[in-house]
C-alpha cells in the first residue's frame, strides 16, 4: 500500500515535472522574439531620424544655394569726373554775312553787255554790266572842246595883258587898260575852270553808267539781261556777298540765347550734307521775337561751295566746358520724385541717390548734382532694384 502509494506519488511528481519544462522554453523563445523585435524596431527608428537629419542639413544646404542664386548680379562703374563741353543746338538758315545789292549808279540807259555770273568772284570796282553811252560820249567829246577853246582865251588874255604891262612904262596904255585887261584874263581862266569842270562830270556820269561792284566778293544772284533798259528805279540787278563771307542765322531759344556770347566755336553741318563747317559766333541778337521766345545768334563762316545763301542747315555751339561725372542713360531712373540712381554700399547693399541731370552728349548724361564720382553706381537693371536689396557687383572694364 505505501509501496503502491510511493509509486503514485513518485508518478505525479514526473509528470508535473514534464509539463514544465515545455513551458520554460516557450517563454524563453517568446523573450527572445520580443527582444529581436524592439532591436529590429529600434533599428529602424534610428535610421530614420538619420535619414532626417541628413534630408534636413540637405535642405539647409540647398536653401542657402537657393538664395545665393536668387541675388542679381549688376554691372557697376565708378565713373568719376571729366571735361563736358556745353553745347546749344540750333537750326537755321544760311546767308551771306553782308549781303550787298547792286543797282544802277547813274542815269541808266540800255544794257549792252553782262560780264558776270553767279558764283563769279570780283574785285572792287570791277564791271558786272556795261550801259549804252553814245549819246553821253558825244557830250563829253563836245565838253573838252570846250576846254580847249576856254585854254586858248585865256593864253590869249594873258598875252595881252603881258604886253600891256610893257608898255605901261612908255605911257602907251594907261592903268586903267591894264585893269581891264587883267579881268579878261581872269574871266578867261575862270572859264576854263568851268568848262574842266563840266567835262568831268560828264565823264564821270559816264564812268557811272557801266554797273560796277561796289567791293570785291562773290556774286550771288543776277538780274539784269543786255537789252534791257535799266534806270534808278529798276532795283537791284545783282546781289554780291562782300569777301564771299558766309553766315547761318541760327534760332535759338530764349534761354540758350542768354547762355550764347561772342566768340563761342560752333559746328554748323548743311541739310543734305554730312560736311561739317567750324565757325564763329559773331553776334548776338539783342531781340526777343515775342511771338517765338526766340532770337538769333549770327555764325561766321568762311566761303564754301557748299554753303548757298537760302539754305537750311543744324548748328552745334559750344558755350563753355565743365567737370561733371557721365552716365550712360540705362543708368537714370526717374519717378514720381524726379530722378535717381542706384548706389551700393560697403554691405553691397542698393542705395537709392537722388541727382540732377545736366547736358546730354554722345557720351551721356552729365550730372550736375548728386555724385561726386567715386561712388559705384549701378549701370543696368536698377529699375529692377530695391532701396536696400542685396546684389552681386560685376565692375565694368573700360574700354
């Protein structure tokens, strides 16, 4: 009985003993698969912060290439100052500087002959035109006739009168003869005076029917044909342009007429033409037509071919010359609040300057306020530009 119960119990120890085991390794496997996976898990969750941080240092770098990329670059210069000539424009027309019309001097008569033709140069004095003078040549003919007899009167009175005089002593003829005789003579001279007289102004109207120059020039225009009759009265038969001196009679505004003296170089180019002629202003209108605002400023010319009386041409006059700094025109802006520039700083930092523009030449525009030349200015793409923004300068190489 204690043998068969010593059995039993011996039994249910080995069986309770078998049923534990399997559970001890079951929960061993389980601890294990349960460690893999928080390793597997926490694997995983690091590699992915990694993946995140580096995508983050990855977009930090490409935001600031970003915005590296996103500042303009700008052409800049620093101009400094130069010589700037002021200069008026003009326009007008081209003239003789003293013009000189000819006419008929004398009596007039019938045009025999016309020696010259426009653009002909002559000297003072020299016959443009011959008149018919038969009649007066007659005249002139029968007045030193005259002169001749008047001469022979008074020899003969005073021939007369010497041998009177001889005779005085011997009592042959009184005093009173001797008076009488010496009026004679003096009459007879008087007389050949007269006639001198007379004889020479008949040459002389003669010597002013032939139509002549009244100084020496070049002729302009001609009026006049042989045949036709010719008086006082026929006005101007040929114009002359006195030493073939030139003129543009420019028109200029009031307040570059001010700004206009005596003496200033000009440059004076004719329609049509691209010749360009240096002259000098001689004269300075002291009007003001008040229908125009404008007046003249006469320029001095010398004689060309090129330059015919009547013609339009352009002038640019050259009033006097200044240091000023020069921009090209991309340069300027203007607004609302008048005109402007953009300047960088030390930061490269835009920097809106306010000036006051001045001539415009070939090479640009001057500024008469604002700069003094040692600033960097921003030459292109400053109407893209803000007060402030930051750019990327590119320094323009002179040519």
């Amino acid at each position: 009985m204690n043998y068969e119960a010593g059995m039993f119990g011996r039994q249910e120890r080995l069986e309770y003993s078998g049923e534990e085991a399997p559970k001890s390794r079951r929960w061993l496997w389980i601890t294990l698969a349960v460690v893999v996976l928080i390793g597997i898990a926490a694997y995983f969750m690091m590699g992915r912060q990694d993946g995140a941080a580096t995508k983050a240092a990855a977009g930090k770098g490409g935001s600031q290439q970003a915005n590296q990329s996103q500042i303009p670059t700008v052409t800049i210069a620093i101009p400094g100052r130069q010589s700037v000539q002021t200069v008026i424009s003009g326009t007008g027309s081209l003239a003789a500087k003293r013009e000189m019309p000819v006419g008929v001097v004398g009596e007039g008569g019938l045009v025999t002959r016309v020696l010259v033709e426009p653009g002909t140069w002559v000297a003072k004095g020299q016959v443009l035109a011959t008149v018919d003078r038969s009649v007066q040549v007659q005249t002139a003919d029968s007045l030193a006739a005259s002169v001749r007899v008047s001469e022979a009167d008074a020899k003969l009175a005073q021939a007369n009168l010497d041998r009177a005089k001889g005779l005085v002593s011997n009592g042959f003829v009184s005093k009173a003869d001797i008076d009488r005789l010496t009026a004679a003579r003096d009459q007879a001279s008087a007389r050949v005076r007269v006639s001198r007289a007379q004889l020479a102004e008949t040459q002389a109207r003669n010597h002013r029917l032939d139509i002549r120059a009244p100084e020496a020039g070049l002729v302009l225009t001609r009026q006049v044909e042989p045949g036709q009759i010719v008086s006082g009265g026929s006005g101007v038969l040929f114009r002359m342009a006195m030493g073939g001196q030139m003129e543009l009679r420019a028109q200029l505004a009031e307040a570059d007429l001010l700004r206009t003296h005596v003496g200033s170089t000009a440059q004076v180019t004719p329609t049509g033409s691209t010749q360009v002629f240096s002259g000098t202003v001689w004269q300075v209108s002291p009007v003001i037509d008040p229908s125009t605002r404008q007046g003249i400023a006469r320029i001095q010319l010398s004689y060309d071919p090129a330059l015919r009386p009547g013609g339009f041409a352009s002038t640019q006059i050259v009033t006097g010359a200044k240091d000023a700094v020069i921009l090209p025109q991309s340069a300027i802006q203007t607004d609302a609040q008048g005109n402007y520039v953009y300047t960088l700083d030390a930061k490269n930092q835009a920097v809106r300057t306010p000036v006051v523009t001045g001539e415009v030449t070939d090479a640009g525009v001057s500024i008469a306020q604002g700069l003094a030349g040692s600033e960097r200015v921003v030459l292109t793409a400053g109407a893209f530009l803000n007060p402030g923004q930051k750019v990327i300068p590119q320094l323009l190489k002179k040519q």
